[in-house]
C-alpha cells in the first residue's frame, strides 16, 4: 500500500510538471508580442489548413489545459485533448525531423505523449481541485 500512496504523490508532481510546460507553452502563443502572428506565421509555413483558427485552437488548449492541469480540474479530459493535439504535432512537425530535438525531432514530444498517456489512465494524483472537490468529472 505504501507504493500506491507513493505513485499518487508522483501522479501529482508529473501533471503539475506538465500543467507548466502547457501553460507557459500555450501563454508565449498567445500573449507576447508576435507570439500568435509567429504561431499563425509558422503553421502557414507547414501547409496547416486554417492557421489562424488551428494556431488559435492549439493555443488555448494549451494555455487553459495547462491550468487545469495544474489546478488538477477535469484532468482526464484535459490529457485527452492534449493528446490529440501533441499527436498531431507529432505527425505534421516532428515526425519528418528525426528523432533529436535539437533537430526539430520528436524526441520531446514522445516523452510528453507518454506522460499524458500516463496521467489520462492513472488520473490527477494525490492532490486536485477536482479531488478536494469530490466531483468524479472534476478530476
């Protein structure tokens, strides 16, 4: 029993890891000076259909996903749209680049398809919002 206090204490620590990543990804898309013309610009340039709505999209889940995850609010939903919108990077940038990131590869994005696929399936961790709340949709 101890392990499985232990693994909830880490599920905690790897959403709020990854809560940051999106968040501060998501908030240099869409806040800074040309962070959202720089995110439509190179979405045009990788022949993504509708780039200022897909830039758009892709910047709010990543900026509102991170704080729910940070927050632990609707974390399996949240993973899940993370998910698809990482696979798809994965699949349109990454993938044609190899495997290093300093190449433009994908070797970061598996890393954090792979703690989302964790997160998705084993929930929030120890500590949540959704948990304090015990709403079962909440996290």
């Amino acid at each position: 029993m101890a392990n499985n206090k232990l693994n909830q204490w880490t599920l905690t620590f790897l959403r709020i890891v990854l809560g940051f990543i999106f968040t501060y990804h998501g908030y240099a898309k869409l806040f800074p000076n040309g962070g959202f013309v720089g995110t439509v610009n190179f979405f045009t340039s990788m022949g993504i259909a509708v780039p200022k709505i897909s830039a758009l999209v892709v910047a709010v889940v990543e900026f509102v996903g991170g704080i729910l995850l940070l927050l632990g609010i609707i974390t399996r939903w949240t993973s899940l749209a993370i998910l698809f919108e990482m696979f798809v990077a994965f699949f349109m940038v990454h993938l044609k680049n190899g495997f290093f990131v300093s190449k433009g590869g994908y070797e970061y994005v598996i890393i954090i398809l792979a703690a989302l696929v964790v997160i998705f399936i084993n929930g929030a961790g120890k500590i949540s919002l959704g948990k304090m709340f015990k709403s079962r949709w909440l996290h």
